[in-house]
C-alpha cells in the first residue's frame, strides 16, 4: 500500500518532523547522560528549565484544544468508519498545526536558551581562563569585565586574589633577587675593612686602594637598591602617576644631551632621525626608560664609534630603537635579555636592572 496514498503529503511531513524530534530528543538525553558524570552546565540547565516551561505550555494549548479534535473526530467517524483512515484524517487535519505548534516552541526555546546561555556562560567561561591563566604563573592576566550582579561579585573576588597573589609574588621576588645581588658587593666591603684592620691603614697607598673598594662597593649598592626598588615598584603597581600627552622625541633629545660627559668620554657620536611623536605617558618612567637604553649603549659601544638613535611612527606605534656597534649579546642571554639580573657581567657597573626597568615601563605604556 503506498502511505502517500493513505495519509497524504501533509501526514508523511508529520512523521519526518517526528523522526527529526526523536533525533533532537535523543541528543539530548546524550548530553545529560554525559552531563550526570561532568556536571550541568549552565546552558544545558537553562534549556531543560525552558524546555520544560515550553512542555508545560504545549500541553496546555493540547487541552484547549481537544474540544476541536474530539468534534472532528465524530464528524469523520459518521462519514467513515475505517479506524486507519480516521487516524490519517485526524492526522491530516491537526498534525501540521501541531508541528508548527511544536516547532515554534522548541526553536524558541532552544534560542532563548543558547542566548541566555551565553550571555551568562561566557562570562564564567572567560573567567575560568583567566583563573587558570592565574594558576599557571600569569600574574597580569586581565579578568573579563563582570556582567551581573552574581558574576561582578565572582569577578571581584578573583581580582582581589590576583592582586594579592601578585603582590605577595612581587616581595618575594624582590627578596630573593636582594639577597642575591646583595652578595658581592658586601663580600668586598668586608674584605676589605678585614685588610685595613690587620693593619693596611699603616700603608697610604693599601689604605687608599681598599677604601676606594669600599666606596665602589658602596655606589653599586646604591645603584642597586634604586633600581630594585624602582623595578619592585614597577611590577607590584604599575605607573601610579596621571599619564599625560608627552613628547617622546624632547624626552630622547633631552637624554642625549645630558649624556654628553659620557660620550665625550668615549669619543661617541649619536646619529639617527627622530620623527615628532608625541604619546600619552609618564614623563619620569618614559626619561628613565630611555637613560637606561643609552646608558646600556655608551657603556658597551667600543671607544670613537657610533651609537644610532631612531624616533619614528610604524603603524600605530611609536617605535624607538638605540643601537651600538659592541660586541652584542651571546646567543645563550638574548632570550632574556630584558629580564631581571641578565648580563654577561662585562662589565661590573652593571646591575641587570637597567632593561628589566625599560621592559617594564614600555609593558605599562602599552608596548613591548
């Protein structure tokens, strides 16, 4: 017997329509099955709530009508008494109103869920990244603004643990790294006030030798704790002062020429195009930042050589680049050049703060 015969184009519609909810249906049993062993997620909670809201409206509409399918039923039993034909009449007659019916409030409520859903599961979703970002030693990750009252509070609360994590991790940082760099210098400040008391302040020249020691030892540990704690501050805070729209190629000029005593020393010569760029900034860090890149480069750049300085907009950034003709960096240190205490120790009046300051500071600005 053929169907289409029987129950018409309008009833094997129906019964595809069918197939595709037992389909939808078993997918997600799937993932509630999947979901008992991992968990609800709030998607999956907000669909089967309005799924079962749209069920209990369904039914409802279901009994207002009943009336009407109770009425055509009678009035096709006394036309035909054939049960499978009456089946397929009733069939015919109500079942697309009811596929429609049923479509309309499932689409709906499975849109209704995935945009309540998301407007409250993304958030979460980003917020767990930016925890485990957290967890894995990323004390900057940057938490996703918050989006309701609930999520704001969450999102609060992780905020106050970053900060605290970081700060925490920022002391213990600048204590280790004291008592590390702390060493040598100390040692030789000892060293040599032991030589003087057994008896080297007798001879005018050991004394003056040891005591220039000390005072050489003295400095660097000066040097030392301004830029430990500068760079400390620098970590733990932030640029804590208003940033202001600043000329960056005066602040360059400026450093070059209170750098002159240093290259005169040498017999150095600054070349290079300074573009007029102007940023949003803090005038002190961005001076410093640069005093430090010059300072790094008069102090490796061989005796009468060039040191080039560039100021110049690439795309939307301001881009400066201080380059020497030294011996350059070793293979080996070039990948973390720019952190804290990494040097090659050719020079003892180094600290290995200096670019760990100017990666600092240019992070703060927005750069790298």
């Amino acid at each position: 017997m053929d169907l289409s015969q029987l129950f018409g184009p309008r009833a094997l519609i129906l019964l595809a329509f069918g197939v595709v909810v037992l389909i939808g249906s078993a997918f997600v049993l799937s993932r509630v099955l999947k979901s008992l062993r991992h968990g609800f997620s709030v998607r999956l909670q907000l669909f089967l709530a309005i799924s079962f809201v749209t069920f209990i409206l369904a039914g409802l509409f279901g009994l207002l009508a009943f009336d009407r399918l109770q009425a055509r039923a009678a009035e096709v039993l006394s036309t035909d008494v054939s049960t499978l034909r009456v089946v397929a009449q009733l069939v015919a007659d109500f079942g697309p109103k009811l596929a429609v019916l049923s479509a309309s409030l499932g689409g709906g409520a499975a849109v209704a869920a995935y945009v309540l859903g998301r407007s409250l599961a993304a958030p979460l979703e980003r917020l767990i990244l930016a925890a485990e970002a957290i967890a894995r030693g990323e004390r900057r990750a940057v938490l996703p603004p918050p989006v309701g009252r609930e999520v704001r509070r969450l999102t609060d609360a992780f905020e106050s643990m970053r900060r605290s994590l970081e700060d925490r991790h920022a002391m213990e940082r600048f204590v280790a790294d004291l008592s590390h760099e702390l060493k040598n210098p100390v040692s030789a400040i000892r060293a040599a006030s032991e030589v003087l008391r057994e008896g080297a302040m007798e001879d005018p020249d050991a004394r003056e030798h040891f005591v220039k020691r000390i005072d050489e030892a003295g400095r660097r540990l000066e040097v030392l704790l301004h830029d430990l704690l500068a760079l400390s501050r620098l970590e733990a805070h932030g640029l804590e002062l208003e940033r202001v729209p600043v000329s960056l190629s005066a602040i360059i000029r400026s450093a070059i020429e209170a750098s002159d005593d240093r290259l005169s020393q040498k017999k150095l010569c600054i070349e290079g195009e300074l573009e007029d760029v102007s940023v949003r900034g803090n005038e002190r860090w961005l001076r410093r930042a640069i005093d430090n890149l010059l300072s790094n480069a008069v102090r490796y750049a061989p005796v009468a050589s060039v040191i080039e300085v560039t100021l110049r907009y690439i795309g939307d950034e301001a881009v400066v680049r201080v380059r020497d003709r030294g011996p350059g960096v070793a293979l080996k240190l070039r990948a973390r050049l720019f952190e804290r205490f990494v040097t090659d120790r050719l020079d003892a009046d180094g600290t290995g703060l200096g670019l760990a300051i100017v990666r600092s500071v240019a992070e703060h600005h927005g750069g790298t």
